[in-house]
C-alpha cells in the first residue's frame, strides 16, 4: 500500500446508525499510534452529530472528502443494512478505484457490495445478515461461517469482535507479526484467529415468517436424525426438486443440503452446551454419523473439536 509522509492513512466511514463497538474496534485498533505507523480519520456523509447505535452520537468533522487521501477505508457496521445514499457509494467507489484498500466489519459489507466492490469476491459479514447479503447482491459469495475474508485489496469480517481480528490481520499484512502481537497486547485480544475460523452463530440460518415451505423448515429441524435427501424434502414440500433448489437459495441463501448440516451442527452445538451426552450420542441424535466423522465436521465448520466447545460453552 502506498504510505504518505510515512504513515499510513486509515479512515473510517460512520454510516449513522453505526453500531459503537464496530467503530471502536478500528479506532482503537490504528488510533493512538504517536508517531506510529498509522494515522486514522473518522468522516461521514454530512458532518457533524452522527447518531450511533448503542452509545451517544458521534461529534464527526470530516466528511466524504477524506476519503481520497485514504490508504485503507474501514466501513463498520450499522444498524439497518439498507443500501447507502449515493454519495456514499460513489466515494466507496471513487477510493477503491484510487486504489484504496477497502474493508467491512459486520454489516458494514453492505455498503461495500452496493459499491459493487464485492461483486465477483468472496465475503463475509454477521451471520444473521448473511442471507440478506446473498439474496440483494448475488454476484457476491457470501461466506457466513468465516471471521474475515481477505481478498487483497477488499476485505470483509464476520459480527462484532471479528473485527479485531481482521484488523489485527491487517497489522501483520503491513507491518509483521511483531508489530501485530504488540497491538494485540495493547488490546487483550488474541494475537490470531486465523479467518477461516468459524463464527459462533446460531445455525441454522431461518427464512422469515412466511417465507418459503415453511413447515417443511420446521419438519426437517425434527427429523435431523433421519438420512434426509433432496428429493425426500421435495416430496414432502410437494413441489419439484428445482423449485426447492431454488426457494432453499432465495430463502437462507444455501442449498438444502448445506443447509441441512448448519442445521446439525447447530443442534450439536446445542447439545454439547447444554447436554452431558456422548459425542457418539450427539453425532447420531444429529444424524453426522459416527464420532469420527462428527469430530471432523464439526472442526471443519465451527473450528474447534466438539470437546474443546464443550469445554468453552456448557452450561455448569
């Protein structure tokens, strides 16, 4: 990336409704860094008071024109994932084309992908958006289950403290691990979590009330432990097995059988929190199969063996 006058210039983008821990997270993260590496600028559309979500308005000075001495842009996430005004997505585009490096935290990958700076890539964003995601910019591949995505010049993290790591990535990227650990310290966070580590969500991701064959979501989260199939859910919807295809994608934004395993490993999760059953119980009240295979997909997608979850989240 290029440095000017030696430092490099990290500004965030307040979209108001911005929520107070995502524009915290990138404050703290490149902020306070007395003749440091970074230098950080907060701007927004129109400045002055922006309101922010879970904690008092922000007092903002600078506005959209701060973007275009901009090394990396940070957008956090905001309350309502609506789609930006346009001057907001014209400076988003404007930036990226100057060849700013672009990120997201949270639902911040909504302005991002309404920018179409997401259109071809991979993302990510809080798994509770992620379908919405999906379904408003299907150019994009939408990735739920990843804490950050690095695409090198566009980079997007899951909810909340994701966002530390992506920006803790982003130290080590410029400056090494040295530097990274350092700042990770400062923070009391983890010094790294790797991206493809999977968020902590609650699977799996449910369409709205109304939406889709409705009872057939219901029927199939009670019947986990049965060897469902495409077909055998199509039957029981009573429509064709394309449609399904495509009402499972319009609906969660997954196919029925991805959908179908986030629903399992939800209910395992469920399970090992607030359950003293066997991981060979788990595995087939969950219909995963044996233990083997169990312990190897639930590390593959929620990233940590079902006993280290344990460990971490059961219920005393």
């Amino acid at each position: 990336m290029t440095m000017r006058d030696g430092t490099h210039h990290v500004v965030v983008l307040a979209i108001p409704s911005v929520l107070a821990l995502d524009i915290g997270i990138p404050v703290q993260a490149f902020g306070s860094w007395p003749g440091g590496p970074y230098t950080l600028t907060v701007c927004t559309e129109t400045p002055g008071a922006v309101a922010m979500h879970g904690g008092p308005g922000l007092a903002v000075t600078d506005g959209l024109d701060a973007l275009e001495t901009a090394d990396t842009v940070i957008v956090p996430g905001y309350l309502e994932p609506d789609t930006p005004s346009t001057a907001v997505i014209t400076a988003l585009a404007e930036a990226a084309a100057r060849g700013s490096r672009m990120v997201s935290i949270c639902t911040g990958a909504f302005a991002l992908a309404a920018a179409g700076l997401l259109d071809g890539r991979r993302a990510t964003t809080h798994w509770r958006f992620a379908a919405a995601l999906a379904a408003r910019h299907p150019r994009v591949t939408v990735r739920p289950e990843a804490m950050y995505i690095d695409e090198g010049d566009v980079l997007t993290s899951g909810g909340v403290t994701s966002g530390i790591d992506l920006c803790l990535h982003l130290i080590r990227r410029d400056h090494g691990t040295r530097v990274a650990n350092q700042r990770a310290r400062l923070l009391v966070a983890a010094p790294h979590r790797a991206g493809g580590q999977a968020q902590f969500m609650d699977l799996p991701v449910l369409p709205d009330a109304g939406g889709g064959p409705a009872s057939l979501y219901d029927w199939a989260l009670h019947h986990l432990h049965e060897p469902l199939t495409v077909d055998q859910l199509a039957r029981r919807a009573g429509i064709s097995r394309r449609t399904l295809i495509r009402r499972f994608h319009t609906d969660t934004g997954r196919p029925p059988m991805r959908w179908l395993l986030d629903a399992r490993l939800g209910l395992a999760r469920e399970l090992l929190e607030s359950t003293d059953l066997t991981v060979e119980a788990v595995a087939r009240r969950c219909g995963l199969g044996t233990s083997a295979n169990f312990r190897t997909l639930f590390k593959a997608h929620v990233g940590v063996p079902p006993r280290a979850y344990r460990e971490t989240f059961a219920t005393a």
